[in-house]
C-alpha cells in the first residue's frame, strides 16, 4: 500500500514549488484531494496529515463515507467535481460546500429552486467544456461568459469561478489559459484545473484550486459504466 501522508507531503512539497517559480504566493492555491472510490480509512489518514479539502465525483459515493467525517472534522470542506443530476441536488447541497461543476441551464434553475428552501451556503463554479469535447460536461468557451451572467443575475447563484477538465491527448496548458481568459472576462478569481498529471501547469497558469486524486491516494480501478455515474 501506498503511503498517504507521504505522498501528500510530496504533492504539497511540489505545489508549493510550482507556485514559488510563478511567482504566486504558496496560499494562492489550494489542494483539494480527490478521494473518490478510495474508502472513509484513506480520507482519515489524509486528514490526520492535516488535509482538510476533499473531492468526491459522486453523490451517493460521498454520502457513504463523509457525513460521519464532517461531524468529526467540523472544518472539512467538501467539492463536488462531477457531474451532478438534477434530482439529486437537495442531498448535493447537504452535504457538498462548493459544487464545481455546474453545467447546464436545468442544473442552475435546480439549485437556485433548492437553495431558496435552504440555509446552506455553497460555493459554485461553472464548468467549462474548453477542448468541446462531445462526451464531456461542460459550457462551450463561447458561451460561458453569459451563463455565468445568467447563473448570477437570474438564477441568484453564487458563482464564483470556473472548473475545467483538458482534453486527455492535448497540451493542457491551452487548456488552462483558456479558463483563466474567460474568467478574466467574467470577474472571477476563482480557478479549479490541474489533475495528477498537470497541477503544476495549472498553478503556472493561476490556478487557485488544484484536484489531485491518484498521486495522492494511489491508483483507482477503471471506470466501469458511465450509466452508473451520479
Ligand atoms: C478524478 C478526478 C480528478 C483527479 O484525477 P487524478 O488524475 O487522479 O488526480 C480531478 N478532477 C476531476 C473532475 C475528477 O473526476
């Protein structure tokens, strides 16, 4: 078994690295440690090692293993990163303190009807579909700068950045400055991009939140079918 607390220190180590040959100043960026299909046990080492900002892809995953370690670490901030269907929405916002993937006009109209009803206060981002990939979430480039608008102004929602997910066979630098240009457009500091593979390119680019899964927790199973994603 891999050691968690010692890759996490690595990725610290690396980030803080990154972050100091961009200039930028080392609490500019935020690890948020991608714990999806890893067990409750593995997000305990990691919160023993002093991490405190987790992502998890699925709902339903998320509701097996976190409401118990939340109520034990009152400060674990919790980031849904996947794609996130409208009927689960009022179990997302319980339990979920950022949502980073807002997609989608149905998605928003959902959140601002279930937040109305509610006292819990997430922070959203919008998901930028930046290489237009046919089977990937996202807003178009072209189009994200007004359903932000739309999101703010006519759904009430509170965004406040954007999240994108680079194509897998292409420079994800383009990629990451893409996001940064348009959430330059849209007034929003807020920066999620960089994965295992290119977090450092990510923070080079300004990224303020990094999502690192498998450096941190080792490798994940394949993916088995997209129908059972939620
Ligand atoms: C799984 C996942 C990650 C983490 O991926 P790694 O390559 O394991 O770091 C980051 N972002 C999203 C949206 C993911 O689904």
């Amino acid at each position: 078994m891999t050691d968690i607390a010692t890759s996490l220190a690595d990725v610290r180590r690396r980030i803080a690295t990154a972050a100091e040959e961009a200039g930028r100043p080392v609490d500019q960026v935020s690890l948020v440690a991608v714990s999806k299909t890893h067990d409750a046990d593995a997000v305990r080492v990691a919160l023993q090692a002093g991490q405190r900002i987790f992502g998890e892809n699925r709902v339903q995953e998320a509701q097996g293993k976190f409401p118990d370690l939340k109520a034990e670490y009152p400060d674990l901030e919790l980031h849904l990163i996947g794609p996130l269907q409208s009927n689960k929405v009022k179990q997302a916002l319980a339990l979920f303190d950022v949502i980073e993937s807002l997609d989608r006009e149905s998605l928003a109209e959902a959140l601002a009807k279930e937040l109305a009803k509610s006292d819990r206060k997430p922070k959203i981002l919008v998901q930028v579909n930046t290489g237009e990939e046919d089977q990937k979430a996202g807003i178009p480039p072209r189009e994200a700068e007004a359903f932000v608008k739309r999101a703010r102004e006519v759904h009430g929602l509170p965004v406040v950045g954007l999240m994108c997910i680079p194509p897998v066979d292409e420079e994800p630098a383009l990629h990451f400055a893409l996001l940064r240009e348009i959430a330059g457009r849209c007034g929003l500091d807020i920066l999620s991009m960089g994965m295992s593979g290119d977090y450092e390119a990510g923070i080079r680019f300004g990224a303020t939140h990094v999502r690192v899964g498998s450096a941190i927790f080792g490798a994940r199973p394949p993916v088995i079918a997209p129908s059972d994603a939620g």
